[in-house]
C-alpha cells in the first residue's frame, strides 16, 4: 500500500470513528429529556462524561501503547469491541428518576446512567484517534498528528448532520439501531489499519526514553486543553439561558470549538493566530464590559461567539506548536483528555455548587487575558516593568468608576434621567479606557479587566434588590423586589417566570401570561360551571410563582407539579409570593409535587383531574417528552369524562401551534389556539405580557370560547411527535415545514385519525373552524 493509500485508508477511518463519538452526544441527550425537560444542565451533565470517557479512551490508548505491539492493540481491541456490544443498542428507559434537589445529585446521576449504557462503546471510540495516529506513524506515514485535524472535522461533520439530517427524519430507535451498526463498522476499519499497520511497522524514535514528559510540560497541555472546555460549557450555558434559549443553539459553540482544533492541528492555525491575535484585547475588552454591565440580549451573541473562537483558536494553536515527537503522541492525548475532564468537571458539578450566580464565564475570562497575551507572540508586545503603584491603580480606578455608576444609576430617581445616562456611559468609557490602555502590559491588562469584572459581580441588579437567589443543575433563579411598585418578580436567567405585585388591589390578580383578559382567563370563565363543583381537581404542570393558584375556588383541589426544588421553595415563601398561601385561605386544596411532571402524573389516580394546564417551559427550552403522543395519552387517562387540556405555548424561537394541531389529530382531539400578542400599553403597565394558549379536548366536550380562539393550520405531511422521534428544527421560527417521514415510523401510525366536528355541537369551536 502506498502513501496516498495509507492516508486516505486511516484518515477515512479516523473520520468514521470520530463522527461516530459526536452523533451519539446529542442523541444521548435527547433520551434524557424525560428525566430532565429543556435545561441546560442535561448537556453540561452530558459533556462531563463525554469528557471523562475521552479521557478513559485516552488512557487505555496510552496503556496499550506503551505495553502492547499493533497485532497486540488490534487483537485486544477486537475483543473488547466485541464485548461492548452487549450495551448495544443504547436504551434509556423513560421512567428513569433521578434525584432533584441540590446540585450535585442531578449531574452526578446522569454520570452513572450514561456510564452504565453508552459507556463501554464510546470509550473504545474515543480510542480510536490516538489509537489510528499510533498506528499511522508505526507504519511509516508523515505527520500524524493530520489525522487530529480529521478526527475533528468527522466530529463537526457529526454534529452538523444531527439536528439538519438525522434527528427530522428518524426516530431514536433507528438513531440508536444505526449507531450501533455504525460502531461494528468503524471498529473493522479501525482493525483493517492494526493490520496494515503490522505488516508495514516502522522502528520509531525511541524518543520516548531519552525525552520524557515532564510533569511541567504534561500540566502545560492539560491547561491548553481545559481553559478552552470550560469557556465552551461557561458561554454555552450563558447564551441559552441568558440571552437565547434556542433550540439547537448550543450546537454553534461547539462548532466553533472543532473548528479552532481543525484549523490548528491541520497546520493552518498560525496563520489565523497571527491574524486574530491582535482583535483578542479589543474582543476581551467589549465582552468583560457587556458582562459588566449586564446586558442580555440577542445582538450580544456575535461578540460572544467572536471572543471565545478567537481565544480558542489561540489556546489550541499553541497547544498545535507544543506537540511532541509521534513516541509520546498518546501521553499528549491524555493531558489533553484530562484537561477537558477537569474543566466540564468544573463546570457542571463545581460551579452550581460553589457559586450562586454564573462565576465561571467571567472567571475563565479574566485567567484568559492574563494567560494568551504569554503564549502569543503575535498580538500583545511583551510586558515591560510595572510598578506595584501603577497595578494598583490599573485595579482599583476602573472598578471604582463603574461600580459607582451602576449604583448611582440603579436608583429609579436617577436611572432614567439625564444625569443618570451621563454617570453610566462616563464610568463605562473610563472603564474602556482603563482597560485599553493596559492593552500593552500584559499582567496589568489581565488584572484591570479582572476589576472590571469584580465591579460589574459587585453592582446591584437594575431589575431591583435581589431578595433570594439561588442556582442548581436547572438553572439560576432569582427573586427581585422592585420598592416603588412594589412587585416582587422570579427570574430564571434573563426569562421571567411570574411576578406579584403586593398591594390590596393586586395581590390576588394573576399576571404576566396568566391575565384574566388572556387566553388562560378565557378558558377558566369558559369552565365556570365544571370546575366550580367541591372537589373539582386542577393539575398544573409547572409552578413558576404560582400565579394560576388566583383562579383556585374553594373546595377546589390543586395540584402543581414542578422539577426545580428551588423553584418550590420561592414559590411557598410568602415574603415573596402569596399566590398558593392566598388560595388556601380562600378554602382551596393546593400542593406541590416535586419532580418530573410526567413521572409524577404516571402515579396520580386515573380519571382524576377537570383540567390540566401545561406550563412547564424553562425559559424557552422546550420539554419535548411533554407534548409527545405518549404523554398526551397519560394526560387523557388523567382527566375526567369531559375534562381539558391546556398549554402555555408561548416562546420566542418557536412556532409551536401548527405542532399542536399535528398532535390533536393524532390523538383524535379538537385543537383551539389563541394568540395574544398586541397588549396595550395600559395592560403592559399593569403587567401582562403576551402569550400564545392552546387546548385540546374531546370534540363533544370542548368549552366553548370567544371568537379570537381558531383552530391552528395543519402543516402538509407533519409528522406528530412521539418519545422516540420529535424535529424541533421544523418548528423554527422562518424554517419551513419538512414533509418527510422519519425513518422508523410507521406511515399509517403516523398519519393518525381524522377528526370530524358535527357542525352545532360546541358553537365556539365550529366558529372558529369556519373562521
């Protein structure tokens, strides 16, 4: 075999094992969203053992290497590929409880159940790189490290193929069925290169005996390596919980962090170092004082995006010139698969538990502008003398200066008058120029920027006093209290999830999504008559503040059922809401059950519930395990004969009616949609806030409902949503309808019944059908 035959051979099976490692990841997570819902959490969870397998991979291929010749390695590797097949394919079951309080036992779960299913396989996986590199370079080929830069690309590959290719057209018993069969493939072309191998090997430098690792260098590549994965996890978890809960967001991000490693390792990472270098003090600059300054929203992704691929680029560039000879490849792998242990290890376990708020993106920001400026040698000019007086004044000015802007600024009488605009943008441009004019000495630059991170840490928030705070494997939560209005308000992230005010004449007046003016308030005037019975039971999913708690009668019995202990917790404190304590001094029956909605409901008596209202979006991450066919049937066994369904469909990044109407007719229910989005200023100031409500019933038992309540539009050959398939792209806001069946499904299961309304039998809903 030639040198173009041995590239094109081991590079083709490099691609395959590696787009192999980065289609599971997002289907993994996808079968954990029973256990978990939509929040962030599950994929930091997730990165943590993906993290830790790599590194295990790393390790039995450092192991096998040093102790075993090719045939040895291929013959082993054989074996245990054949053992691993018993865990194959991937199943998660979908009663699978976890625990949900406190911050470490969600993630520590996710570690075990993944370790106890798709870890053996992925392991050996993660093998393969170093594994194929190893081999590469026994038999004679140049550069193996080339091979790294295509390892990458097969995982970008991958992760680009999922959400566009595999997940809108197959179910996850085909995804899993396929991944396996994808396994059996990639570990006989990795065996073909063992044998090539073998009969080509090559006597390497035995570098590795007169050049050993030291403990400095090993420590060297394991910090390249783990910076990076921590700013990933740090500015994914920022974006899709701060500024966007997109769907598929947190694809971008780890995108860009494959294409630093590519462009690096490829050869072409010091031409764009050189390049990008001198943008990074500038990049730094704008973030540290966006993080500052608070500000949360969309137009900031770029500048998030920009940033960390710049300093990405940076890190695995120099990581790319530190490599050693081909002897010692594999112990290079394991720093760097222990450096992106430790950092999602910090990420996903350390810093809930340790910090109340999200430390960790402004920390690795402020140790990356002390760190790059040493490794460049292209952007910053070395650092000169600097007297202890001049450090000291390049840490405190800044931090001064902003901080007594956002203070001064945060008191209503001067936030919004001129002079307030004058203190803020003075302390902002003196907090720039503070910053930029340590552009040019490395050590002071790192320590300003970390002051003006400090500052903007330390400053109140400008939404009001902050009179709980908490955050845990689901997010961060905070309580504030705005004095003038007195209105308290629970923010998840940037996301509002209810607010009170706490006067007479609103204390027990639902807002926000829940306005007696609303969708939600038209359905409950529309029930009067069913649920003002003794005894009617109400299932909430999603607690929020417990704002729907003001409809509750007396003799009613409530039931709320919410993921997020800390979320109970603030709800049931009445120094901040008093929605569930004002319902139960009015006579009604309320609780709250702690865990996955779903689960929770599984256990609930049968036949049960009037009406159960979904509410269960965090933030706008969609619990797709909520809206499938299979839960829609728990929810029908739920309900009482004539009993209602109800879902808070409002969401920035989806279009979530038509799915509605795709999963009515499966179900062979009726489907009524409300859109309230033009809210007049007054209703605004009074704060409600536009919302989009559907529900489902029983044709013969529908409520009926005001003329603005239509039956939503059916896309062409949409494809309901079940456990084992859902396409959250289809339903993007400007992505067309997809009219492809998924691989797996069975065409006349998919179609589902047709539904069929005499006209007359609910005048509200044949309105609003002929409408």
């Amino acid at each position: 075999m030639g040198t173009k035959g041995l590239i094109g051979l081991f590079g083709l099976a490099t691609l395959g094992a590696s787009a192999l490692l980065f289609a599971v990841q997002p289907m993994i997570g996808k079968m954990l969203l029973p256990a978990f819902g939509g929040t962030p959490g599950v994929w930091n969870a997730c990165m943590l053992f993906f993290q830790a397998a790599l590194l295990a991979g790393y390790a039995y291929a450092h192991a096998v290497s040093k102790w075993l010749g090719p045939r040895g390695r291929a013959v082993l590797h054989g074996l245990l590929a054949i053992g691993s097949l018993a865990f194959l394919p991937v199943v998660i079951a979908p009663d699978a409880s976890p625990p949900t309080a406190g911050a470490w036992g969600p993630g520590l779960w996710v570690f075990g159940l993944l370790a106890t299913t798709i870890g053996p396989p992925f392991v050996l996986a993660s093998a393969s790189s170093p594994l194929l590199q190893r081999w590469y370079a026994e038999a004679g080929g140049r550069n193996p490290f080339a091979l790294y830069a295509a390892s990458c690309a097969g995982n970008l590959g991958a992760l680009a193929a999922y959400p566009l290719l595999i997940e809108p057209f197959s179910t996850l018993g085909w995804q899993s069925r396929a991944w396996a069969a994808g396994f059996g493939l990639a570990t006989a072309a990795m065996l073909g290169c063992g044998i090539a191998a073998d009969r080509r090997c090559a006597v390497l430098d035995q570098a590795e005996s007169t050049h050993r690792t030291t403990p400095r260098e090993f420590a060297g590549w394991m910090t390249l390596a783990g910076l990076p994965v921590i700013w990933l996890l740090a500015a994914t978890t920022h974006i899709t919980s701060e500024l966007a809960p997109m769907p598929l967001l947190w694809t971008i991000p780890l995108g860009l962090y494959l294409v630093t490693y590519i462009l690096a390792f490829a050869g072409a990472g010091g031409w764009w170092a050189s390049r990008l270098s001198p943008t990074f003090p500038w990049l730094a600059t704008a973030l540290a004082l966006v993080l500052a300054a608070g500000f949360v929203h969309l137009p900031w992704i770029p500048l998030h995006l920009a940033t960390f691929f710049v300093a990405a680029l940076l890190y695995h560039h120099r990581l790319a010139d530190s490599r050693p000879e081909p002897a010692r490849l594999t112990t290079f792998y394991l720093a760097i698969g222990l450096g992106g242990a430790l950092g999602s290890l910090f990420c996903a376990i350390l810093a809930p538990w340790l910090f109340d708020r999200m430390l960790e993106y402004p920390l690795v920001l402020a140790v990356s502008a002390l760190v790059l400026p040493g490794l460049d040698r292209h952007g910053f000019p070395p650092a000169r003398g600097e007297g202890r007086l001049a450090i000291l004044s390049g840490l405190l000015v800044p931090s001064v200066i902003l901080l007594a802007g956002v203070i001064l600024t945060n008191r209503p009488d001067v936030r919004d008058s001129a002079v307030g605009a004058v203190l803020l943008t003075l302390a902002a441009g003196l907090g720039v120029l503070a910053v930029w004019r340590a552009r040019s000495r490395p050590f002071r630059f790192g320590l300003t920027l970390a002051a003006l991170l400090l500052a903007g840490g330390l400053a109140p928030d400008p939404g009001g006093e902050v009179v709980r705070r908490s955050r845990n494997f689901f997010g961060r939560l905070r309580v504030l209290h705005e004095p003038v209005s007195d209105v308290f308000r629970l923010m998840h992230g940037s996301t509002l999830h209810g607010q009170q005010g706490r006067s007479p004449a609103t204390r027990e007046e639902p807002s926000t999504y829940f306005t007696r003016s609303g969708p939600i308030g038209d359905l409950f005037t529309a029930m009067v008559a069913n649920l003002d019975r003794p005894g009617t039971r109400v299932g909430v999913v999603g607690l929020g503040t417990g704002t729907l708690a003001c409809y509750a009668r007396p003799g009613q019995d409530w039931t709320f059922y919410e993921i997020d202990d800390a979320v109970v917790r603030a709800a049931e404190d009445e120094t901040c809401f008093t929605y569930l304590a004002d319902a139960r001094r009015r006579g009604a029956t309320v609780s709250t059950v702690e865990g996955d909605a779903r689960l929770r409901l599984a256990a609930a008596p049968d036949g049960g519930f009037a009406l159960l209202v979904l509410d269960a979006f965090s933030s706008d991450a969609v619990p797709t395990h909520l809206l499938s066919r299979e839960a829609i049937a728990l929810y029908r066994r739920k309900l009482a004969p004539g009993g209602i369904l109800a879902f808070n469909l409002s969401c920035r990044f989806l279009d979530l009616p038509p799915l509605m109407a795709v999963q009515a007719r499966d179900a062979g229910l009726a489907c009524l949609v409300r859109r309230d989005l033009n809210i007049p200023p007054e209703a605004k100031t009074a704060g409600k806030l536009p919302s989009i409500w559907a529900v489902l019933a029983d044709p013969s038992s529908a409520p009926t409902l005001p003329p603005s309540w239509a039956a939503p539009s059916l896309r062409p050959g949409a494809s309901p949503w079940t456990d084992d398939y859902s396409d959250l792209a289809t339903y993007l806001r400007l992505t067309p309808p997809r009219a492809a069946a998924p691989i797996g499904f069975d065409r006349a299961a998919l179609e589902g019944p047709s539904i069929s309304i005499p006209r007359g039998e609910n005048q509200g809903l044949s309105a609003a059908r002929r409408r």
